[in-house]
C-alpha cells in the first residue's frame, strides 16, 4: 500500500492508496489509479494572530478531523486522477495514517457479508460428468419449466439428442423449437 494525500484541483485533501499509472507504450505518466478515497475534512479547534504571544500548547484547542467517501454517488471505490486533476502528492501525518485505516476496517467490517455453504447441500466434483442430482447440472430437462423450481421437470418436456423439447399439444409434439425462433405459446 502506498497511502497519500491528495490536494485536488477543487481544493479538497483526499487520502487514499494511490498508484502511478503509465502509459507504457510512450512511457509516460498518465496521473494515478486510487483505490478507497476519502476526503479529510479538517476543522481547526483555535487560531492565533501572528501579532500576539505564542499561548500554552497545553491551553490550545486542538481541530477535528473527519473522514468522508470521495465521489459517495458511486458505485465504485477506485478512481483514475489525471495529472492536471491533482495538485500536490504528500505523506500523511502518522495519526492521520492510523485514523483512516481505522476507517477502512470499520467499512469492512461493516459491509462484508460472510457466507457459510451448507457442506451437506453442496456437491464438490471434478468429474463434469458425474450423476448430479436434478436441477443441479447440465441436463436441460432440468430447467425446461424455471417456474417449477429446481429439481422438478414439467412433465410434457423431455430430452433427445440434448435438445429440449416441451410438447404443447398433447397430439403434436413439437420437435423443432428453433423455427423462426418465435416463443412456443399453447393455443
């Protein structure tokens, strides 16, 4: 990770993982792919004019600062900068290294979703060919009627030469479903 600080040419300080990106084929630099930013908004606790005594540090009012999604519209979390879009690349201060990736793992752990499979549902195989229960592999009949659910098939369908066939009249199959590919309707 290559954590910096961006000073945009809209005037707002971004802090994310930044990576330079090349154009290799002229080797030159386009500007930089960064990967979760957030502008840092900074509200200063006190000021000092310069005409007055230095205070007490201790008596000084210290600022807050706050972390926000750059670009919250987005789907994404990764952006292309160009160039002329930033202004100035800096080392963060070390607090506030650790507060924005106190950030991150607080998004993670807020929107990650873990999920754990039923061992005893699921079928491992490296075998394509391995007899696999209904609805759950290559056999068309499986889902020639979706709306029955998986592991049923509707009975008027059947399988030959691994082409689906859904009869619609119970007289007359109909044997070849790609004639003008028009959707099989019942009369």
């Amino acid at each position: 990770m290559s954590i910096k600080l961006l000073i945009l040419e809209t005037g707002e300080t971004v802090i994310g993982d930044i990576k330079e990106v090349m154009d290799k084929e002229k080797n030159e630099a386009l500007g930089y792919k960064v990967e979760a930013p957030y502008t840092i908004d900074f509200m200063p606790g006190s000021t000092q004019n310069l005409d007055e005594a230095a205070p007490n540090p201790d008596d000084v009012q210290q600022g807050d600062i706050g972390f926000r999604f750059w670009a919250p519209l987005s789907a994404d979390r990764d952006f292309q900068f160009t160039y002329d879009f930033v202004r100035v690349v800096y080392e963060p201060h070390e607090s506030i290294l650790t507060a924005y990736l106190d950030v991150l793992a607080r998004y993670q752990v807020e929107n990650t979703v873990e999920i754990e499979p039923n061992m005893k549902e699921t079928i491992v195989s490296d075998d394509p060919k391995e007899n696999r229960e209904p609805g759950m592999g290559g056999n068309p009949a499986d889902f020639a009627n979706p709306a029955m659910g998986l592991g049923q098939m509707q009975e008027n369908a059947t399988v030959e030469d691994g082409a689906v066939k859904i009869l619609v009249d119970s007289e007359q199959p109909n044997t070849n479903l790609e004639d003008n590919n028009q959707p099989v309707v019942p009369e």
